[in-house]
C-alpha cells in the first residue's frame, strides 16, 4: 500500500546535504509514523587493485 506524502522543504535539502560528494555509499531514511524522523549516511571508500605477480613458492 502506497500513498503520496508530501516532505518538506527542510527535510529535502538535509537529503540532499546528505547525498553530496557521496561517490559510494548509502543514505538511509527511516520513517516512523509516516515521518522522516532519521538520515543515516555510510561512505565507503573503493581502491583500485594492483595486480601483483603471483607469490614465490617456497622449497623445504
């Protein structure tokens, strides 16, 4: 069951303080009573891999 809520101003702009420069991550709503009562946001921080040649075997 969905219906159309109308969210404020206010609340629209901490959304969108909460979505810029997030390049990877989650920004988490949490509704209670049909009300935004919570912003969470995780960042996550993503390295590029080097490729390193395969480990030497050692010999006993």
């Amino acid at each position: 069951m969905s219906q159309t809520v109308e969210v404020a101003d206010e609340w629209l702009k901490r959304i969108k303080e909460q979505l810029a420069g997030v390049q990877y991550g989650i920004v988490q709503i949490t509704v209670h009573n049909s009300q935004i009562v919570q912003i969470d946001r995780t960042e996550r921080s993503r390295f590029d891999t080097v490729k390193s040649p395969s480990p030497v075997k050692r010999q006993r």
